[in-house]
C-alpha cells in the first residue's frame, strides 16, 4: 500500500466540505484479503468463503454507493 493516508470528502453532515483522513493500519485488509481467500479457495479446490449471491450483494452495495455519490441521490440496494 502507498504510504500517503487514504483521503476523501463528503457532503453530508457533520463533516460537509471537509478532506477526511484514514486514521489506522495499513495492514492488508478488505478487497485484498477478500481477493486471496477467493482464488485461495479455488486453486485448493475448497469452499469458497461467500457465495454466489452475496458476492452479487456486495457488488450491488459498491455501485449504488458510486451512483449515489454520481448522482447526488440515495440509492435502494434490493
């Protein structure tokens, strides 16, 4: 990982118009251990560690979440 903290802003309250700063670890975690356990599972032949659907789940959540943010507007997840 870089070693420049993640940065982002938001609009919403109370926090509107402000740069937010990660404050933490940058050990691998989210995506990346996501990503290893996946291929891990597929190259040992095992279990995966989610299904089908939730993978479709979480994909649905991350694109309503750019939606929102594109469009200025909540977005349902179903």
């Amino acid at each position: 990982m870089k070693d420049q903290p993640l940065t982002w802003s938001t609009r919403i309250d109370p926090h509107a118009g402000r740069i937010q700063t990660q404050q933490g670890s940058k050990l691998p975690r989210g995506y990346t251990l996501i990503v290893h356990s996946a291929v891990k599972a597929r190259a040992e032949m095992t279990t995966p560690p989610f299904t089908a659907s939730e993978s479709l789940r979480a994909l649905s959540t991350v694109f309503a979440i750019y939606d929102s943010e594109r469009s200025s507007r909540l977005q349902t997840i179903g």
